[in-house]
C-alpha cells in the first residue's frame, strides 16, 4: 500500500497542496508549528475514525477558508478523497473513484496505522483510547470491523436513549435494539479477540533485542457471544435503566499490556519502556497485516526519531527499510533521518510551505 499522490484543500494551514509521494520513506523536517503534523493527519483521514488527532471537523477546516476541507489521494488507479462541505460542515463525506460511498470503506483500500507524542499517555490514561487504538488494530487487519463498530455503537446509543426516557420504553423496540447490540457487540469482540491472539504470536516472533517485547490481553471482555450478550442486556436491563445508560458489554473492555522481560504492567514501566512496547506492538501488527493482506500498511511516524538514542533510530530505519512498505515521518532536524536510505523523499516544511530538498 503506497500512495503515489497526495492533494489538500483548506486543511489546517494549507489552503492547497499537492504532493508527488512514492514507496518508502517520505520524511518531513522544519520547526514546532510549521505543520508537519498536519500532512500526516491528512493521510489518516483516508481511513475511518477521526484522524489521528481526533479532531473536530470544523477544527481541521482552514480557519481563513470558508468552512470545507478535502484530502485526496492516488492509490495505484484508485482515487479517494474525503472531507466536508462548506454547506455541511459537520459531515464528512467520501468517495472512491468519484463515487460517494461510506467513510468506513476506506479500510477496504488502505490500512493506515500511526504513532504520535500524545499516545506516549496510552497506558496511562483512561480506557476508551486504549478501546480506539485496539480498534484501529483491528480495522487495520479485518476492515468490516470499522462497519461492526459502528453498528453496535449506534444500538448501543439508541438504547441508552430508550432507557433513559421517563416514559416505558417500547419492548418490542427496545428487544430490538438489544438484539442487533449483541449481533454486532459479539462480531466485535470476536475480532478483537482474534487480532490480539494473532498479536501476541507475532510479538513472540518478534527481535526483542531493540525494543522491549510486551504482552496484550483484554480486560472486562469475558462475555462476547450473541448468546450471552442478549442474555446479559436482559438480566441487567432494570440497573441499566436506573443507570440510564448500558453499563456492561464490548464498549467497557479494555486493552491491557505488559513488559514481558519485567512482567509489569505498561502504566508501570518507564516513558521510554512505554514508548519501546509502542513501538514493538505497531512494528508486529504492521507484519501482521502484510501477511494477512498481501501488502504492508502506511505508518505514520510523528517526531518518534527524537524520543530515541542514535543507535536504537538506526536500529528502528533498518527494519522499516528492511520491511518496504510506505513510513511517513516527521522531525525538527534532517540530522535525525542520517541513517535513512538515500531512495528517501525528503521535505522542508516552513508556515505552511513544502519544498522537497535535494540530497
């Protein structure tokens, strides 16, 4: 999976931009601000979600444009594009091949996986962006899982509404509801049982002599058949009334992770031992799907060659180059891409500028 081209309009501080792109590295340099970071935002919304600053629509929109952003993108003949409309800016629409079509098809052409400095909080911080990267895992690797989430989030939703009104709910409705929770509640979880299994095999494999080799599991997900998820609605569907929300399923599990050299949690080890099982989880998982599909995933790697020494940065461009694919990165000095085969495109990036430097 590599994108040949990539086009933007009014997004954050590029009013336009076009830029030739190919396999390998695509590496961007300049100061905090410059919008580095942007461009790979622009790349992750080519795949369901928010993006991998989970921003606001209108926040991605240029503040001096009239309100509409559009990315755009050439996968081999294939052409997609997503962003909004000046008319709606709260929606977000998209098209493969001039078609409009659900944004959550993309995982159907692209997998696209990321590492920012914000997720160096993931093991720290509360469970629902542990659920959010486990699930872009899971998309990555199965792309109906996108469409599954969203399903069982919109029963899930609908049915909080139901049980939160003052008045008694329609039953026939309401077993309604509950019946396409577990449907979709059970397909989810099953996907997510099935990559982390197929997770930890591939961790197994994995060199641990440069980044640290974790272990991942799932918490709070005993219950995931259809069976038992109806069965569950069912028996605590009064404390979920009293709740006014649906208090147990799916929505509540948790990723957990361990350092499996120190058998300690994630949240206990170290920024830089976090920072390492990042690293190895996202390197395995990206193997993962280019064995399962056929091609490797775009990473997108935001200021990660900053946060390591000389010889684990060289470490880490030895086997990205060693595993092909497309790796968009980003840094504040060209310095810290030395190591970087010279087949590289390399850009400058400065208020909103991109210049390709010549080496």
């Amino acid at each position: 999976m590599a994108l040949s081209q990539l086009t933007l309009h009014n997004f954050r501080n590029y009013p336009a931009l076009r830029l030739k792109a190919a396999p390998g590295f695509i590496v961007f340099s300049g100061a905090n601000g410059a919008g580095k970071t942007n461009i790979l935002e622009a790349v992750s919304m080519l795949s369901p979600g928010r993006g991998l600053r989970r921003a606001s629509l209108r926040d991605i929109a240029s503040q001096n444009g009239p309100g509409d952003f559009a990315v755009a993108a050439q996968l081999n003949d294939v052409h997609l594009g997503s962003g909004t409309s000046v008319e709606a800016p709260d929606r977000r629409k998209t098209r493969i091949n001039e078609t409009s079509v659900p944004t959550n098809d993309l995982a159907e052409w692209l997998s696209i996986l990321w590492l920012t400095p914000a997720m160096d909080r993931l093991f720290t911080e509360g469970a629902s962006g542990r659920r959010n990267f486990l699930d872009r895992l899971v998309t990555a690797l199965e792309p109906a899982h996108a469409r599954n989430c969203a399903r069982y989030e919109a029963a899930r939703r609908e049915r909080n509404r139901l049980l939160a009104d003052a008045y008694p709910a329609n039953h026939g409705w309401l077993e309604g509801l509950e019946a396409q929770f577990a449907q979709f509640g059970s397909l989810v979880a099953e996907a997510r049982n099935r990559m982390v299994s197929a997770l930890n095999e591939r961790l197994n494999l994995s060199d641990s002599s440069i980044f640290a080799t974790p272990n991942v599991h799932l918490a709070d997900n005993k219950l995931h058949s259809e069976r038992e998820l109806l069965q569950m609605l069912q028996q605590y569907r009064p404390a979920d009334r009293a709740a006014g929300r649906t208090i147990r399923g799916p929505h509540r599990t948790d990723l957990v992770v361990s350092h499996t050299a120190k058998e300690q949690p994630a949240e206990k080890c170290s920024t830089g031992e976090q920072k390492a099982l990042l690293f190895s989880i996202i390197l395995a998982h990206a193997d993962l799907i280019a064995d399962r599909r056929g091609s490797r995933p775009i990473l997108l790697l935001d200021e990660v060659a900053a946060h390591l020494d000389p010889q684990r940065r060289a470490a880490l461009f030895d086997k990205l180059a060693e595993r092909g694919g497309q790796v968009w990165l980003t840094g504040t000095e060209p310095s810290l891409f030395s190591d970087i085969p010279d087949s590289a495109l390399h850009f400058e990036v400065s208020d909103g500028s991109v210049k390709q430097r010549q080496l």
